[in-house]
C-alpha cells in the first residue's frame, strides 16, 4: 500500500498559488508516499499542467452524481477527469452542513465517480456533541455503510476520518482516539469486502499540520492525511509529505 498525503485547498487559491505547487514539487520530486492536491474547480486543469509527469496527483472537491444535464452550478465526475483529476473528495463535513448532502447523496456521487474512473475520497465524522454523548463510533459507522459505493475495492476507495470539531479548529483529538476509530473503520470495511479492506487507505483529517504529524502517521491504521489548512504552504505541506514517507 502507497500512503497517500493529501491537501483539500477548501474555496483557497488563485492562479498565483500556483507557485506553492512548483515549490513543493521542487523539494519533494519523488516522494515514497502518493501526493495529492485538491484544489477549487476552476484551479484543476491549470494544476494538472503543473503537475503532468510529476509525482503530484490532482482531485476535486465534490462531483454530481449525474454525468451531465440541467443542474447549474454543478460539475460531472467526468468533467473533473477531463480536466485531470484522479481522485474526488466527497461528501466532506463542510459539503454535508453547507449542502444537506446525505449519505445516500454522497453514495450516489462515488458511483458516479467510478463510472468516471476517478478514485473517491469519502470523509466521515462526528460533531463535538455527538463525541461527547459517546457517540462517535455509531455515527461514523452509520455515515460509513451509508456512503460506500456498491463494488469498491483498495485500489478505488479511500475513506478519510475527519472529525467535525478538529476542522480548521487547531485541536485534535488524541492518538489514542484516532487509533480506536481508525480500528472500527478498518473492521467495518473488512466486514464488508474482506481481507482487500486492510489495504483500503484510511486518512486522518482535522488540524494536521508539521508539528502534529509524525505522531499521527504512527498511529495504527492510519495510511495517510487529509490536510486543509497546511496543504495551501509548499513548506508545510512538503514536510509533512517528508513525515508520511518516512512513516
Ligand atoms: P484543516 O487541516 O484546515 O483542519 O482542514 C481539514 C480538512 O477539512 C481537510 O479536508
């Protein structure tokens, strides 16, 4: 299994950002980890340029479930792989408040992305509350079943535990934690496929950044990061793409 260090640019980002992904590509040319950056829409096939035969692997953000038609605003699985994606980050916490998008949405949108030959990215997490009525581990295995795609495998699927309350917030929670649901989510998925599900990638996302990062790629079962924040600096991302691949 290649460990997979990933940045979701969130609505970051210009043309002039641009620079970062040069800089880090510059420094990190050929990582022992898979290396991906997700930015806004309207950023993916200026980013792919950059990227072409490099180790820099680039995903949107979201996709429709439909491959085309009247529903203004939205873009395609295979628009997205047209313009050079590989990957799509779906159904994350910030799409599922902002947008009401469901289980079952964010489902639909996986399949939608396999038809399309791109390998979804499918976040789950608990809000503060739920967490401390002890709830996690419920709520993460309801959003879990809910969103998988039907015929998923390791090499189509990456699954990200991102909890609500670490987003953006400079907190997370502590190793132990991570591990315990890390662990359930590698049960449910070996539940569900069987013993392919213990090289399915299992990233952490929430407040990931240089300084946190060694610890938390040596937690059990967790296969890579989903980093917001950090993945907008070539530095901060570089190290912590340098901290995976010597993970
Ligand atoms: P931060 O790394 O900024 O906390 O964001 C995490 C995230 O939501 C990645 O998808």
């Amino acid at each position: 299994m290649k460990k997979l260090a990933a940045g979701n640019w969130k609505m970051n980002g210009s043309l002039a950002a641009l620079a970062e992904v040069r800089a880090l590509l510059a420094a990190h040319p050929a990582p022992a980890c898979e290396m991906l950056l997700c930015p806004p829409a309207t950023l993916l096939a200026a980013m792919a340029g950059v990227a072409a035969g490099t180790a820099l692997a680039v995903g949107g953000q979201d996709c429709h479930p439909q491959g085309s038609g009247a529903h203004t605003g939205d873009i395609s699985a295979a628009m997205l792989k047209e313009a050079g994606a590989a990957y799509v980050i779906l159904g994350h916490s910030e799409r599922r408040a902002d947008h009401g998008e469901t289980d079952a949405l964010v489902k639909a949108k996986a399949e939608a992305a396999h038809g399309a030959g791109l390998i979804p990215i499918i976040c789950v997490g608990e809000t503060e509350a739920e967490r401390d009525a002890g709830k996690t581990l419920g709520v993460i295995g309801t959003q879990l079943y809910g969103s998988l795609p039907k015929d998923f495998t390791s090499a189509n699927l990456v699954v990200a535990y991102e909890p609500v309350w670490a987003i953006g917030t400079g907190r997370t929670p502590s190793l132990d934690e991570i591990a315990e649901v890390h662990h359930y989510l590698r049960a449910r998925l070996i539940a569900k496929i069987g013993g392919d599900a213990t090289k399915l990638r299992l990233l952490y996302g929430g407040s990931v950044k240089p300084s946190n990062a060694v610890e938390i790629f040596d937690v059990q079962n967790v296969d890579g990061a989903l980093v917001g924040g950090a993945s907008l600096k070539a530095a901060d991302f570089g190290a912590i793409v340098q901290a995976l691949s010597a993970a």
